[in-house]
C-alpha cells in the first residue's frame, strides 16, 4: 500500500537506516554533501529507469561536483519482482557503474515516509535538509530524450546551490509504479 501523503516542496526529508549493496547501513547523513541530497527512488527492472541509468550516473557526478550527495533506494517487493532482489541490485549497480550508495528498503518503510509513488522518482534537498525538488531526470520516458535534452534535476540542483531555493516550475516524474508487498 501506498504513502497516504506525498513529501511536498519545503518538509523536512525522512531519515532512514538502510543496507546498501556496499555492505554497511547508510543514513541520511551520511549520504548528504555539504549543500544537500538527492534521493532517488530507482528499481533494477523498470524500463524507464533502464532508459536514463547512463544519465543518473553522469547526472550525481555532477551533484557530487556541486557539493550535493547521492543516494538510489529500491523499495519494490522482491518476493513478486525477484529481478529487484538486493543480490540482483548489486548486479544492477555494478553494470552500470554506480558511483553512489544503493540501498534496500525491503520494509518500505522509507518509500512510504517519501510518498514515493513511482521509479524513477527524484528527491532533491538542500543543505538544511528542506525538498525543494520532487520530480523528474529529465525529459526521457521509456526511451532516452535527446542527448542535449535539459537536465532538469541537475539544474534545479545547481539553482538550489546558488540561490536556496529549485525552479517553480517542476514536471513530476513518471515511471514504473512502485511494487508495493500485499497486506
């Protein structure tokens, strides 16, 4: 089941404790750079996540040289969707040469405290941990945009930086919805 409400523009991110493929349990500290935090809800298996995996890596890389930290979470129920297994993320991550933490909510505790609804989904914070950001990579579905197409997250990352605050203007993600366990 679903978060009744979603995260919205000036809350305050949830904390979290979760494995990452890397072994050790990560937190929201942790994972944050000195001016802020993406937090991406991604899952090994969604076609739209596969479409823009090259541009996430490209894409925290260009946070990280920002001072903003990245952290991916998958959150799917591995029981129904064994290709989203933990064993199957690191997989994942390997093969597309994940340079940021990528952590296992097998609980779904924190995609529930995100209000997380789909994969990909993009989380962006500031240094004082307030979401001024909650939308897409860019312009990409199930196939990659153009390879000059805006990259939304990044810039309004950059405007975060700068000015304290992301664009008005934000497009939500779209995707895979997440793969909640049945009660």
């Amino acid at each position: 089941m679903a978060s009744e409400e979603l995260l919205g523009r000036g809350d305050t991110a949830p904390d979290f404790a979760l494995p990452g493929i890397d072994g050790r349990t990560w937190r929201y500290a942790d994972a944050a750079g000195p001016n802020g935090l993406v937090v991406m809800f991604i899952c090994n298996h969604c076609p739209y996540v596969q479409a823009v995996v090259d541009r996430m890596v490209r894409d925290a890389a260009a946070l990280r040289a920002l001072g903003v930290g990245a952290v991916a979470i998958s959150s799917n129920d591995a029981a129904t969707y064994p290709a989203d297994s933990f064993e199957n993320m690191l997989v994942f991550a390997q093969r597309n040469g994940f340079d940021f933490p990528y952590l296992y909510d097998e609980p779904q505790d924190v995609a529930r405290a995100y209000g997380a609804v789909c994969t990909p989904e993009f989380f962006g914070f500031d240094r004082k941990r307030v979401l001024q950001y909650r939308g897409r990579l860019d312009a990409s579905g199930r196939h990659p945009s153009a390879a000059d197409a805006k990259r939304e997250l990044v810039e309004a990352m950059k405007q975060v930086v700068q000015t304290g605050r992301a664009p008005d203007e934000q497009v939500a993600s779209i995707g895979c919805s997440i793969k909640w366990k049945l009660e």
